[in-house]
C-alpha cells in the first residue's frame, strides 16, 4: 500500500461530488423556518434527535437520544466500518452504516453542548465545569470530550447536516477593529466554534412570513457573511442566497458549485468512497507492527545502540518495544518510521 503521508509522492486533493463527506451548519434565530424538514428530505437521512424537532415529520429514521452518553453509543455504531446483517426488500445484506445512511441530521448543536457539560460534570462529580479540578475548572476534559466525538462524526464521510439556534455575539472586524452584534450558532469557543470552522457551509436561515393571502413564504438560506448574522462557504461559487430553502435547492446550488469550479481548474471530482481509497493507511495489528519494528532494532541495534535506544526511548518510554500494548500502536508507527530514517541515514538496507 501506497504511503500517503510521504511528502515526496504525496496524494492531491480533489473535491468529492455531491453532499458526500461535506458538513453543512444552519442556524436561525427564527422558529419554524423549516430547517429539519429540509434536513429530512436529504439524500438517506439518519435523524441525531438532541430536541423534539421532527414531530411533524413521518417516516423519517431516528436516534431517540436523551442524554450525552446515548449519543456517544450511537455515534460508536455510526462511525465504525463493521459491517452488520440486515433485512432490504426481503433479502438479507451485510451493511456498515455509511451504506445506510448518507445524511446526519444533528438537531440541534446547542442542545449537544449542553448534554456534553452535564456528562462532564456527572463523570466528575462537580454541578458546573468551573467547580472541577480543584476551583481550575474542567474547561479542557469538556473540549476534549467534545472534540472526541465531533471528529470521529465529522470524518465518517456522511453528509454532516447540523442545525443551531442563533444568539447574538459581539464580532470584532479584524481589518478595522470595529466591534458590531452578529446573529451567530449558539455555543462557546469550545464547541460550536469548533463545528463553524470545520464545516463546508455555513447557512443563516431567514424566516420570510406569510403572503396577502396569509400563506406561509418559504425560508430563504444565506451563505454570506454579513455583519447581521454569521455565514459562509468554501466553495466560492456558492450562491450568496438560496430564495427557496430546499433540499432540492441547496443540492442543486452544491453541484454547481463544484462543476464551476471543475471548470475554473481543470480538476475532475471523486466520490467519496474514490476518495476514502485514496487516503486508506496501513491499519496495523499490534503484532503485526511489533513484526516490522523487529528487523530494523536486531539490524541497527550493534553498531548503532544509542541512536536505536533514543528512538525507543523517545516514543514509547522506559520500555522494551515487546512490552507495549495495542493502544501504543500509533506511537509504534512513528517509532517505526524513525528507525527506517536511520536505516536509510546509514545506508543500511533491511
């Protein structure tokens, strides 16, 4: 298998096709602007349900979570490559979860935020997170118990479709200096900043009223930042509004998005699944990696003991490399790397 984390052939980026593996962010300090249905009518929806928001909505799958510890389950099963048994249109096939699903509806962030503090807390025993670690605070188990589920959930390859309740923040503009209150995803700099500078979109949706006739308007969506509200996207040929919030609509305007910047570059996109093989590394078993450590100590070890000690040492400790166990398996593979530098560096073929 090719190495691509090998700087001298590495692999080149491409834009995946479609929602595929893109994270999108809506928020709205409107009520009922339609951002869960829109959620529902995404390509094979799986519905993170933190609040009540698809009560008038059938037939949609779901994950009736009710507390941080709930979600953590759910998000073990959909981010893990197993496959399991399962019953389509009468005929039995094995599926991972990516097979099943291809739209995550988190519904909503600020809920999440708030479940993922009261778990920190009970886990250590405080009633605030500014009470734990002896008066210090628990401010980083709490980031890094966020982080922790946010970055296997936003590397799974699903499309990420994420809905927040807006709040006004002060914005400070960082050409001028100008301070100004900006409607932005309820959260702190923890979390929800977090998911902001991940994501691919950042959607402020706009509640649009009813017509004379007294009928309901649909919701117009933004994808430019304004000093009114928080908004954005890496693709630069995202339209600036979308009139008619839809899932038909948003995916249409992402498609032409990316095949205007095909033309543009001259580049082609992938499908994820394209891409996933692309990027795929070695997935080493404990003694398979203690199997390819072994030739380069036994082959360095005699005429170079110091530098193959400070390379143990430096990695996984005071410890014989047989001692470890499977969860220094990363620290393996780059003690591994090391030694294969110093084989190379003395000109020794193993």
């Amino acid at each position: 298998m090719k190495d691509v984390l090998d700087i001298w052939n590495p692999p080149v980026t491409q834009v995946v096709k479609g929602v595929e593996g893109k994270m999108m962010l809506v928020h709205s300090d409107g009520v009922k602007c339609g951002k869960t249905t829109v959620g529902s009518m995404m390509p094979k929806p799986y519905y993170l349900r933190f609040e009540q928001g698809a009560n008038a909505i059938d037939g949609l799958p779901y994950a009736p979570l009710t507390d941080w510890s709930d979600f953590k389950k759910v998000n073990r099963m959909l981010t893990s490559d197993k496959e399991r048994e399962i019953e389509v249109d009468g005929k039995k096939v094995m599926m991972t979860a990516r097979d099943m699903y291809t739209t995550l509806i988190i519904d909503t962030f600020d809920v999440a935020i708030r479940w993922c503090i009261k778990y920190v807390c009970t886990k250590y025993g405080v009633e605030r997170i500014k009470d734990g670690n002896d008066g210090y605070g628990l401010w980083s188990e709490y980031a890094d118990e966020w982080f922790g589920e946010m970055n296997k959930l936003m590397n799974a390859g699903f499309f990420m479709y994420g809905i927040s309740h807006s709040e006004i923040k002060k914005v400070k503009d960082s050409t001028t200096g100008e301070e100004y209150e900006q409607l932005c995803p309820k959260g702190d700099k923890r979390t929800i900043d977090l998911i902001i500078e991940a994501v691919d979109f950042v959607g402020y949706v706009k509640n649009n009223g009813v017509d004379a006739n007294g009928d309901i308007i649909n919701s117009s969506i933004y994808f430019a930042e304004t000093k009114e509200y928080k908004a954005g996207s890496r693709f630069t040929h995202m339209p600036r509004i979308i009139k008619e919030f839809s899932a038909v609509n948003v995916q249409k305007a992402i498609k032409k998005a990316i095949e205007m910047k095909e033309k543009e570059t001259g580049s082609k996109s992938i499908t994820f699944e394209e891409k996933k093989v692309k990027e795929a590394q070695k997935e080493w078993t404990h003694k398979e990696i203690l199997d390819a450590i072994e030739p380069y100590v036994k082959g360095l070890y005699e005429d170079f003991p110091e530098d193959v000690m400070d390379a143990v040492s430096r990695n996984i400790g005071d410890i014989a490399v047989s001692q470890t166990t499977k969860k220094q398996i990363p620290q393996l593979e780059v003690l591994l790397s090391e030694l294969k530098d110093l084989a190379d560096d003395k000109g020794i073929m193993l």
